[in-house]
C-alpha cells in the first residue's frame, strides 16, 4: 500500500533523528585497509568523508577508505564527493594564491617604506653634516675677523671686516658669466670667485703676483 502524504514528513524526521542519533554517538570504524579509529564521534558529514572527534583530537575519514556499509550509510556520491573535492581544492588553491599575493604586497610593502626611511635618514644625515659645516666655517670666519686675516671661503662682506677696503680691485667676467675679482691690499692680494675668497697670494717686494697683475 502506498503511504500517505501525511506520513512522509513524520518518516522524513524519523529518518533525521536516526541520522543525528548515530552522528551523536561515540563509535567505532575500521577502514578497508585494517586501520581502527575507536571511541569517535561523528562532528560532520562532508560529501566526500566524515569529521570525527576522539580524545587526541579532529580528523576525517575519507569514504573511499571506509568500507561500502559506511558509505551508504552516509550517503556517499562518489560525483558529489568529485565535485566537493574540485572545490574544496579550488577554494583552498585561491586562499593560497591570496596569500601568496598579500605576503608578496606586504613585502613590497615594507621594502618601500624601508627604502623611503633609509632616504629620509640620508637627508637628516647629509642636513647634519651641512649644519655641522656651516657651523665650523662660522666659527673659522669669526675668528679670522677677529684676529684681521682672510681664509678662502669668504665673503667680500666678511674679507672687508676682517682686513678692511682693498687699496685697488680688479673685476673680470668670462664668456659664462663667472665673476673673478682681486683685491689689493699692502699685505697682497685677495682672489674671488662670484665673490667667495678663493686663494690668497702675499706681497713679495712690495710687487703684485704676476696671478693678481689687472688685464
């Protein structure tokens, strides 16, 4: 006799709680190649295996390594299990794939931000030996001024304080624009260039260098 359409809900629970039931319990199972797994509890069902839970922990038994009774009791498709399978191994090579990709910008990531540290440490560096440098020459020029002598590397301005207006200055300016200009003084001759001291030459016999001689 055909069942009732009443009853096939009340079957299709019964069923279910059958199901859970044996998923709830701890049991026993034997794989096809003789290896036991005592005292399991079934956690999950996958398509193509079950996740058990024993005392040392969380594994999965395969249906194609358990024997045919298991596998029907589970409902095992092998084309549904193929399928899950390809998935799985899809979803598993793209979070790869992801990760590989987010380590590689993480990489390149710190990689720039090292390069940009290292250069904004270069120009502190080359800023601090710029001060330092400027720090020694003012310290060079004051005391020159303060004792009346001239140092290359000085200004006209600084060169007037420390010795004072030249008796004659001589101007020259090349094809390129540069300035040359030379000072004379009782004590010699005072060379610029684009107005900085670039050498200075003594007086021998009271007579200008033959360098300092006007054009």
């Amino acid at each position: 006799m055909a069942e009732s359409a009443a009853m096939m809900p009340w079957k299709a629970l019964a069923i279910l709680a059958t199901l859970f039931a044996s998923i709830a319990l701890a049991e026993d199972f034997k794989t096809v190649d003789g290896k036991e797994y005592k005292n399991v509890t079934v956690s999950r069902v996958e398509p193509d295996g079950i996740v058990v839970r024993s005392k040392s922990g969380i594994l999965k038994l395969y249906f194609t390594e358990l024997p045919k009774g298991v596998q029907e009791r589970f409902h095992y498709d092998q084309q549904k299990a193929a399928e899950f399978t390809s998935q799985t191994k899809n979803g598993i090579d793209q979070l790869r794939h992801q990760r590989i990709d987010a380590n590689a910008r993480a990489a390149e990531t710190t990689s720039k931000l090292e390069a940009e540290n290292e250069q904004k440490q270069a120009i502190i560096r080359q800023q601090a030996a710029e001060e330092e440098k400027k720090a020694q020459r003012a310290a060079s020029v004051k005391s020159a001024i303060q004792h009346g002598v001239v140092i290359s590397g000085m200004t006209t301005d600084e060169c007037i304080r420390a010795c004072g207006k030249p008796l004659r200055v001589y101007r020259t300016t090349d094809a390129q624009g540069h300035s040359t200009e030379s000072w004379h003084y009782d004590a010699g001759w005072v060379h610029f260039q684009n107005g900085v001291v670039t050498s200075i030459s003594t007086m021998i016999d009271r007579q200008a260098p033959q360098a300092a001689s006007p054009h």
